[in-house]
C-alpha cells in the first residue's frame, strides 16, 4: 500500500511538471515577446522622460515641477509596456487586479496625504500659470514681500521686516493674490488738509505742478489732486501720483519725499495746514470760561 501510494505520487507530480513544460514551451514565444515589449517600452520610457524633460525645462521656471512632470511621464510610458506585456502572457485578469489595486492604492494615499497633495497639485498648476516669479513683490494672507523661490509645496517670502514666511501653495491658488512687479508701477495716494480759507484749486495746481517736476513720479498726465470732503477744521485733499515699482527710489522713500514737498510747497505759498483745535466749556450747562468761574469762585 506505501508503495502504492508513492507511485501515485509521483505519477501525480510528474503529470504536473509535464502540464508546466508543456504549457511553458507553448507560451514561450509569448514570454519572449513579452520580455522584447518590456524591453522597448523600458527604452521608449527613457527617451520620452528625455524629450519631455527638455521641453518642460525650456516652458516652466521650476527645475523641480520640469523633473516631476518627466518622471511621471517615464513611469506612464514604462507601466503602460508591462501591461501590454501581461496581456501577451494571457494575464488579463492579473492586469485588472493590478489596475484595481492601484486605484484603491491611490485613493488611499489621497487621503493620507490630501495637504500634501493639495500643495502639490497647486504648486504644479501654479507652475503652469506662473502667476507671479522669483523677485516678485506680492501680497496675500497678511504676507507681503519679495519671492525667494518656489517649490511644489510651498512658496518662500521674505518680507519687508527681513523675515522669510513660507507659505503652503494651496492658500496662494485658493485666495487672492496682489502681484505689484506685473505692471512694474505703483500709485501712492498721501493726504493732506488745507484751511478753510485757502483757494482748493490753487493749493491743487501748486501740489501739481511741483510733483510733476520730480524724476521718481510716472505717468505725469495721471497725476491728479482731489478734493475729498469736509473735516473738522480743514478741506482735506487727496493727491494720486504713480512711480516705477519696484524701483531705484522704492516706495517708502517715494512716499518720504512727496510728504516733505507738498508740506514746503504749501508753506512757500502760504496755505496753511491747520491742525484740531478744541474749544472747552465749563460749568454746569457750558458757555462759560473758566477765568469767569475762577473769578467767581474766588469773590
């Protein structure tokens, strides 16, 4: 009976590995083409990642968003080959499970990673847009300063207080950003008061006429002086003046210089710029001095 049994055995796994040989040889030539399409695909990859990467190199400022652009292109090229491969092999059914394990995979890594990939995914567009560049001055999110660079993840600023805040490049896609080099000029608007018995037009043709002579204000057919209302104890004026920004005089000193000229210009034409005064009265119901109550207090 043992005998019997090993014999059966044996003829049993004989049978198999004669399946196997026999099943092998007749998939054979579809191994080879299997492993020449792998092959091809594996070149092909290369060369695509090569063509891709210098055309996203010449198109995106990134070098890091032009490198991840071709390495995914690579893994496309180089995943869809093996595909194909597994079909020449008549492994349908794994390619369906590989597709299915990496859709689940992926979804699975989104929501593991969804700030990360959210930053990425904006850092990529972002890229593609180009809505500001390195050397830009922008504001957004309370952060104003110049760029310092740019990644898939984040954007780097440094501010006008020397400090560096980086900011996550979802806040920049998602809210309004103020770019202030795309136009390459600034408006600056400086108020002032005159008195109520100064000429408005007067004051406003002088303020003119002495901005329109500096060299660091622009656009001098747009430079304009507004009345703006009524205050307590002036006319108040509002005065536009553009200057190149960024720009050699920059826009606090701009702003500096203008403030010192309208304030001598004024002086020099005698319009004055009043300041609140107070009246105070005293007593119980008002409408008295106080010399008068002293007075009376001390008689």
């Amino acid at each position: 009976m043992e005998f019997g049994a090993i014999n059966n055995f044996w003829t049993l796994i004989n049978g198999k590995v004669d399946s196997w040989l026999e099943t092998g040889i007749k998939i054979l030539p579809n191994i080879v083409v299997a492993l020449v399409v792998v092959l091809a695909f594996a070149i092909f990859a290369r060369l695509t990642s090569r063509i891709v990467s210098k055309i996203l190199h010449g198109a995106f400022e990134s070098r890091q968003i032009a490198d991840l652009l071709s390495a995914m292109s690579k893994v496309v090229v180089f995943v869809a080959g093996v595909f194909i491969a597994l079909e020449f092999l008549g492994l349908t059914g794994t390619v369906t499970s590989l597709l299915a394990g990496a859709g689940i995979l992926g979804l699975a890594i989104g929501f593991a990673f969804q700030d990360m990939t959210e930053n990425l995914i904006a850092g990529i567009a972002m890229g593609i847009r180009k809505p500001f560049q390195i050397g830009d001055v922008l504001e957004a999110e309370g952060v104003f300063g110049t760029v310092k660079s740019i990644n898939l993840r984040n954007t780097v600023v440094e501010t006008f207080f020397g400090q560096l805040e980086i900011i996550p490049n979802k806040i920049l896609f998602r809210n309004i950003v103020t770019n202030y080099t795309t136009t390459g000029e600034r408006r600056i608007e400086i108020p002032v008061g005159i008195s109520y018995a100064d000429d408005v037009m007067h004051a406003a043709e002088v303020i003119k006429s002495a901005l329109s002579e500096q060299k660091f204000v622009t656009k001098k057919d747009d430079l304009n002086v507004f009345a703006e209302g009524f205050g307590d104890s002036s006319v108040n004026l509002v005065i536009w003046f553009w200057i190149k920004y960024p720009g050699h005089t920059g826009f606090m000193k701009a702003r500096h210089e203008a403030v010192h000229l309208i304030h001598q210009t004024l002086m020099e034409n005698d319009i004055l710029i009043p300041f609140p005064i107070r009246t105070l009265d005293f007593g119980a119901k008002g409408g008295e001095k106080l010399n008068t109550m002293l007075s009376q207090k001390d008689d």
